[in-house]
C-alpha cells in the first residue's frame, strides 16, 4: 500500500519540485461505451463545484513540466493536511489552484501556509469589498464564501494567527 493514493508504489515524492492542491470533479461522459459504464474523467473544478480535492506534483524532465496527481482527499481539511506533511518533510512549495480563480498566491508557489492563507484572505475580500462596514451579512458572505473552507484549511494547518497554533499535520483531521 502506498502513502499517497494516486502514485504507484515506485513513485517518490521528493522528485516533484512544487505541489498544488486543486478542486476536482467526476466529469464523466453520459454515453455510454459498449454498454459499459462512461469512464471516469476528473477535471479540476470551481471551489463550489468540488467533488473532492488532489494534490497535484510537478514532474520537470527532458520533455518538460508535467503535473501528475499525488493524493485525493474529500475533505479541504484532510487534503491540506497531507499538503503539510508534505510540505514539511520535501520542502517544496504550494499553491492553490483551481477554474475560477487560478492560482493563488499569484506570486506563485509559497513554502509558507501562512502566505497561501492570507492570499486566499485577499481573494475572498476582493470580491465582499465591503467587509469593513458594520453589516453581519457580509461577514456571513465571507463565512460562505466558496475559497472560505480552503481558506479555513490552510488558516488551521499555519500559524496564521501568529500564536503557534497550527495543527500537527500527522494528527488526523476529526472530519477524515
């Protein structure tokens, strides 16, 4: 049995130089091939369409980048978890991808989760510019927000807060 649920057994993690965690989906077909079943075709998604989450890892050789998918999780907590462990023992960059928004942090891939966090902050904020106003309601939006439960998983896996309150990403999530 392997670590990662998408790698085969020979695969190593420490030969990806960059990582990114990415909203997918079942797109399969509705025909259907010879009376069999449509096969399976997972697509990277909206945050509001995800069916689940993966881990992608970039692959560079002779022929260029390739990103082949490393872990599935159906949960933003269990997919930033593993993301973390990661993290931690390659250290290789992360960034969140996925159809509508594109890659944040824009900058790029981070070491730090703190810096994915509060780029996702920026990207919720852009988008409920008056968050600043006295209105509940638009703290509502930002609490329903499509990224907010992304955003909440890096947020729980960083010290965003500045306390030393991240979680142990080898503890299990209570959601997994």
């Amino acid at each position: 049995m392997t670590r990662f649920n998408c790698l085969t057994s020979d695969a190593e993690i420490e030969t990806f130089s960059a990582f990114y965690v990415a909203p997918v989906r079942d797109d399969r077909s509705s025909a259907e091939i010879d009376s069999l079943p449509a096969p399976t075709e997972i697509v990277q998604c909206e945050p509001g369409e995800a069916e689940f989450y993966t881990i992608y890892g970039s692959a560079i050789s002779e022929s260029g980048c390739q990103w082949m998918a490393v872990h599935d999780a159906h949960e933003p907590q269990e997919i930033v978890r593993i993301a973390k462990q990661i993290n931690l023992e390659t250290g290789k960059p992360f960034f969140y991808r996925d159809e509508r928004y594109g890659c944040v942090p824009s900058f790029g891939a981070d070491l730090d989760f703190t810096r994915i966090a509060e780029a996702l902050t920026e990207e919720i904020h852009d988008e409920l510019p008056d968050l600043d106003a006295s209105d509940f309601g638009r703290v509502d939006d930002f609490d329903n927000h499509t990224l907010a439960p992304m955003r909440e998983a890096f947020v729980e896996f960083s010290d965003y807060s500045g306390l030393n309150t991240a979680r142990d990403p080898y503890k299990p999530s209570q959601a997994a």
